[in-house]
C-alpha cells in the first residue's frame, strides 16, 4: 500500500475535473484543495525524516509503477485542458466561474505539466526528455528545460541563478526577475551549445527556436480553431502555472547562499543550500519535490528514492502554506528571517 501513496497526486486533476463539470463556487475546487485544504492537513499529518533502506531503493528504482505514475500525467493534463475549452465554449459563464475554471486548470498545469516535466527533464532518457517537453508546453515554459537543467543546477544558491530568490527580495518582483530571467539564459546556454558544436544558432538544430515556435504554433492552432478569447484564456491558465513554478522557486532557496571560495569558485551545491518541507501530504501531491536538498545534491536521483538531510534547512510549513505567506511579503519575512 505504501506504493500506492503517490496515486493522491491524481487528487490535484480530480478537483479540476470537479471544477469544470459543476461550474459555480465549484469552479475553485482546485484552488482550495490546493491552498486550503492541504495547508490545513498537513500541520495534522505525521510528518516523516525516515530514509529508505538501501534494498528498499534498490526494489523501488527497479519497479516501473513510479514511472508509470509520471507518465499518466500527460493524458491526464491535455485531457482537462481539451475539456476546459470545452467548457468555454459550451457554457454561458460568469466571469467569476471563468477566473475558477483558469486558476484550477492552471495549478493542474504547474503540478501535472511543470512539476511532472521536472522530473522526467532530468532523466537521461530520450523518450523521458520528449515527454517533459510535451509537459511544459502549455505553460509556455519549455525554455525551463535547459535553463534548470544546466543552469539553476549549476548556480543555484549564487547571484546568477535568477531562480534564487535573494534575502529581503519579495515574491512579486521575484516572478519577473526569475522569469525574465531564466529565458534569458536558457538562449545564452543554448547559444553557447551550438558554437561549442559548430552548429549554427538560426537553425533547427537550435531548441530555443523549435520551442518558440512549437509553442506559437500551440497558441495559434487554439485560435484558428477556436477564437482569441480561448487562446487567451488557455495562455492565463499557463501563467498560472508557471507562476506556481515560480513561486516555489521562492520558497525552495529564498536567501540561502553557496561561499566563494579563494579560487574564485562557488562551494558545491550542499543539502543546507534548499529549503526542505517533510509534511507528507505535501511531499506526496508534488512527487516528493519538498524533498528539493536530496535533488540538488545529486538531480538524476529519481523522486521515490529521496533522502531526508538533517543540515538542510526546513520550513515551518509545507509548500502550499509557504506560497500563501510569501503572498504577504511582511509576514513572510517575519518568519524566515529568524530562520535564515
């Protein structure tokens, strides 16, 4: 049974599906599972710093289910999308029904699409990688691919890692920073690629512009086929999702700091250099991402065998919960200055 738990992250979805079928106040569903009900129990959940053995690693790296359950996302995700433009366009909806529907669809994005497309973009497989590319897509953060992989893995916790949210910088202006950010390098890093390969930079071999334009080309097939307004409210369910990406890049590093050494180099990537969260529920919704010090120390480490590091540093409260005080800079502050 203790396999089966990650069959919860499915809840994320569920509540969309909720959303879009019963429209009204249920349009939210997803919002309030995710940032009520679960900042709720996870407080009232054993939380747990216990390790797998190393057998117990070595039957749960050898057992597909895990990766099974990741890639079950994809269906799952465009499903709902296909049926939130179902919904547009066969319903007469209040624009409080609309901003619901988005913000449900949006956060299934940033958990199924973004989250799931993070694990498996660390995968040296090549079916793997595709599959975390098809996943960022709709959240228009495709880019995140080479960025995070090459480099916030290599400079996180330093002042050019534009996903490392710095001491006293509030989350607001740290969406546009990280973002504006993190495209930019992602074209640096890829640039730099193909000189390194003697390969010419406007070309196909250059996956900056194949993901621009696989991702223009996304946006106009929605509205030829549909009209502006779905293309533009398909976009906001997007955002919303890499903004929740974003968010918890806020909370995984906010003010933590590698040493520069002597020589010039940055101290190695350590678990004390990302914010952990052991609340279970929590743990189990994201596939074991508020486990983040274990994925920084070493990243090919696959989701069901992360370690708990009692030097990393933990936050007071799961993820979700995190996200909502860092809405309010003052009493995010408040808090995690005593803990910084």
């Amino acid at each position: 049974m203790r396999d089966l738990k990650y069959l919860a992250a499915y809840l994320i979805p569920l509540t969309a599906v909720i959303a879009l079928s019963l429209q009204g106040l249920w349009s939210y569903s997803t919002v309030i599972f995710a940032f009520g009900i679960i900042p709720i129990m996870d407080p009232l959940m054993p939380r747990s710093e216990a390790n797998l053995t190393s057998d117990q690693k070595e039957t749960y790296l050898k057992n597909k289910v895990f990766d099974y359950l990741l890639y079950l996302n994809l269906p799952i995700m465009y499903g709902i999308l296909i049926f939130l433009v179902y919904t547009l366009t066969n319903n007469s909806l209040a624009n409080y029904e609309i901003t619901g529907l988005v913000l449900s669809v949006g956060i299934v994005i940033g958990t199924c699409g973004i989250n799931v497309g993070h694990e498996l973009g660390h995968r040296n497989n090549k079916m793997e990688q595709l599959l975390a590319k098809v996943l960022l897509l709709p959240s228009m953060y495709m880019h995140f691919f080479i960025e995070h992989n090459k480099g916030h893995h290599k400079n996180v916790a330093t002042p050019h890692d534009p996903a490392t949210a710095r001491y006293g910088e509030i989350l607001y202006t740290f969406w546009i920073r990280s973002t504006i950010g993190s495209y930019w390098n992602a074209w640096l890093l890829e640039n730099t690629r193909l000189k390194k390969e003697g390969k010419a930079i406007f070309s196909l071999h250059n996956e900056m512009l194949l993901f621009l334009l696989v991702q223009t080309g996304y946006l106009l097939s929605i509205y030829f086929i549909f009209n502006l307004n779905i293309m533009l409210l398909v976009l906001a369910a997007g955002v919303v999702g890499f903004l929740l990406l974003e968010s918890i890049n806020y909370i995984e590093h906010y003010g933590l700091e590698r040493k520069l050494l002597p020589n010039g180099r940055y101290e190695r990537v350590q678990p004390k250099h990302s914010w952990n969260a052991n609340f279970e529920l929590g743990r189990i919704i994201l596939y074991e991402l508020t486990r983040h010090s274990d994925h920084h120390y070493l990243a090919s480490k696959k989701y069901q065998v992360l370690d708990h590091h009692d030097e990393s540093p933990q936050l007071p409260l799961g993820y979700p919960a995190s996200i909502l005080m860092a809405l309010v800079p003052p009493l995010w502050f408040r808090v995690m200055h005593k803990k910084v």
